[in-house]
C-alpha cells in the first residue's frame, strides 16, 4: 500500500473508532448495564483488527506503570472498605457535628480528601455508601448528597497525583520532577477553597436549611476485622509516606524510584499474605477499570497514529504557549474534549500531543493545569469523569435511584464555573 492510501486508511480507521467510542460512551449514559471497560475493550479490538496498533505492539503501548499502580491502590483501599476502616472513619466522623450545615460541609472536605490519597475511582465506589448514611443523619435528599459526593471527590482528587487516573498518566508520562510535591504546592489552597465553596452552591440552589442534629451511633460496630483494618491503614500511610521521600530524594539529586507505580504495588504484595483473606482481598480488586486501562492505552494510541484529532487540537493550541495564554488555553481544551472523550483517554492524547508541540518535563503549570482542568471537567458532566459512571451504577444497581444526565449538568455548569475561576486565580498568582 503506497504512504498516501495508507495514511487515508489510518485517518478513516482512527474515525470508526473514535466515533464507536463516542457513541458508545453516550448509549452508555442510557443503557448502564453496559460497562464503560466492556466499550474501550471493543474500541480496542478494533484498533489492532484495523492495524492501528500491531499485535507486537501491544505490550509496548500499555504504561505498567500506572496498570500496577492501580493494582495497589485498589487492593489497599478495597481492604480498608471490607475490613470496615471505611465505615468505621464514616460513623466516627458524622459523630462529631452537631449541625446539619457543619457537617455537610465537613462531608465535602471528607470526600475531597479521601479521593486524593485514595484514587477518586476506589472512593466513587464506597461513596454512595457514606453519602447515603450522612443524608439520612442530616435529613437532606439522598440526590443532594450524591451529588456533593460526585463534585467533592472530583474536587479533592485535583491536588495530588495519585488522586486519579488522569493525574498518574500526566505525573509518569510528562517527565516532571517531585509531582507529589508539585502537585500538593500549586494545587492544594484552590482545592480547599473550592471543597468549602461547592456545597455553599448546593446548599444555596437546593434551599437546604440549617438545624440541629443529634446523631447517635456505635461507630465500633462497623468495624469488621480489626487485623485487616490496621494492615490497610497502614499500607496507605506507607504509600503516601513512600511516594512523598521519593519526590523529596529526586529533588535532592539522590537515589530515588523513576517507575512510581510500583511503590503501592510492591506494598500492597507484602500486605496480602497478612491479610484474613487473600483471595477476597485480590477480588475485591476493581479489574474492570483495570482493563478499562490497558484498552484505554492501545485505543488512544491507535487513535493519536490515525492523526484524526490533531486538526481539531491544532486549532485551540496550535503551538506552545507560555504563561497564561497557555493555561487557558489548556484549559478550554480540557473542559471540551473530556466530555467527548472521558478525562482519562483525553490525556492519554492530550499528553502525546502537548510534547509533540515542545511542552517538556519543566514546564511544570502546564501539567498541572492539564491535571487541573481534565479532572474539573468531570464536574461538568456525568460523562466527563469515570468516577461519574461509577458512582451512578452504585445508584443505579444497589439503591435503585439515579441522576440523569441533564440534572447533572444543570447544577454542574455552576459548580464548574466557580472551580476553574479559582484554580486560574491561583495559576495567574
């Protein structure tokens, strides 16, 4: 086949898939028996079936970097959730106000923070759970809870690297030095204040009034193994204490681990033969997002090779900018394409085209940024983020309720808006 035929075939093949997984994604949001991994891994096949990517290929194209990240942290945090740490903290924490205004606001700052340290997907999935008790203690609407749940942990995942997917690809793949460090500097104040400002919004749009509570509970009653509970605290405290003396040694020139992914890896291996149950342990394991990972990675690659998107992203960032021409820049390109894409496999591209076009490991805002804003996108749409997907199938299939689309978006676009304007007031400082 001569280069010209050859390119047309890539160009029209990288259509057909991108297309299948746009289309995918959206029937999805109406049929959520269908699962988002199920849709990638088919956009996957297609991607190697029409040569996009080789089958020797495969195993080059796949970061085992992040895939044993994810394996990690999704052991240590389902261990902390059937052990009952996570309910425990829950209980323990409703426990300690006394105002329905006091602890939704403290509810924010709860998610927001476990989805930081915890991998935002891994708290979507026991969310509903905490969101559901606070909403019956506070006697608010479950839907108001379920919604800061989904805006806090989207929120809260923005300020560290290991808060979500997007943020692990942009930490290993971008080259930057210290982003532990990088990340908690520039992103933590605006964090904080938007996880205070998202349920002002909410409270404010839902008409919620203030009132005394007075939630009585045994928070000891929702711990189920005490041996487990300690060993997955303890494997989450070893992580974040690991990967934060890696960025310090990096920045100090000394020895220091380059793959970080296997840092939670490497802890949760030596944690499972401790545990009560091992094998439930494993099995406790979200494999769906991890093989929505390795698909993702061979599908977006296919899709980048096609050179289908560049034309479009050429035209918003059409060469590299600096200061906040850039950022901005950066910016609407996020909040776009992540609600075509997902944010996940809209920075798998967005990273490959972002070096292509000369950003490299020093230009350090415009990673963050990039991190930033894909992950706000998610609060703008249920189709912006996985955690979105995840918390409503959790709705959909234990507590028999949801949130639609539109509902979503309408409160989104607001919660959206008044995020990015104080994540841009921090990058312009």
């Amino acid at each position: 086949m001569d280069p010209a035929a050859l390119n047309s075939w890539r160009f029209w093949s990288g259509l057909i898939v991108l297309a299948f997984l746009v289309v995918g994604l959206v029937v999805r949001s109406k049929r959520p028996w269908i699962p988002v991994w199920c849709i990638m891994a088919f956009s996957s096949f297609m991607t190697v079936s029409f040569g996009l990517v080789s089958f020797d290929e495969v195993d080059k194209v796949v970061n085992m970097d992040v895939i044993l990240f994810l394996i990690g942290m999704f052991s240590l945090v389902g261990l902390a959730d059937s052990s009952g740490l996570l309910k425990l903290v829950s209980m323990r924490f409703v426990s300690l106000f006394k105002s329905k205004f006091a602890l939704i606001y403290a509810s924010s700052f709860l998610f927001g923070l476990l989805s930081a340290f915890a991998v935002n997907d891994t708290v979507a999935l026991v969310g509903p759970l905490i969101a559901y008790t606070i909403s019956k203690v506070a006697r608010v609407e479950a839907k108001f809870m379920f919604l800061l749940l989904a805006f806090s942990l989207t929120i809260g995942s923005v300020m560290t690297p290991i808060g979500n997917p997007q943020n692990i690809l942009i930490a290993v793949e971008s080259g930057m030095s210290a982003p532990f460090i990088s990340f908690v500097a520039k992103l933590a104040i605006p964090t904080f204040i938007n996880l205070a400002i998202t349920p002002y919004i909410l409270i404010k749009i839902f008409r919620v009034k203030n009132e005394t509570l007075n939630a009585s509970s045994n928070p000891k009653e929702a711990l189920n193994n005490g041996r487990d509970s300690i060993l997955a605290a303890l494997g989450i405290l070893m992580t974040i204490l690991a990967l934060l003396i890696n960025d310090l040694l990096q920045l100090s020139e000394g020895p220091h681990i380059t793959y970080r992914g296997v840092i939670p890896f490497v802890i949760a291996a030596g944690i499972f033969m401790m545990t009560s149950n091992p094998r439930k342990v494993l099995a406790n394991v979200d494999w769906g997002t991890i093989v929505f990972f390795i698909t993702m990675f061979i599908t977006m690659e296919g899709i980048w090779r096609s050179e289908v998107l560049q034309p479009i992203l050429s035209h918003i960032i059409p060469s590299k900018s600096d200061g906040m021409i850039g950022i901005l820049k950066i910016t609407i390109a996020s909040l776009l394409f992540s609600q075509l894409l997902s944010n996940v496999p809209f920075v798998k591209l967005f990273i490959n085209y972002m070096q292509n076009i000369g950003y490299s490991a020093n230009d350090v805002d415009a990673w963050l940024c990039l991190a930033m804003a894909s992950t706000i996108a998610g609060n703008l749409t249920l189709l912006g983020a996985a955690s979105n997907i995840i918390v409503l199938e959790t709705l959909e299939s234990r507590m028999k309720t949801t949130i639609t689309f539109v509902e979503f978006m309408k409160y989104g676009i607001v919660v959206t808006f008044f995020n990015c304007i104080v994540y841009l007031a921090f990058f312009m400082i």
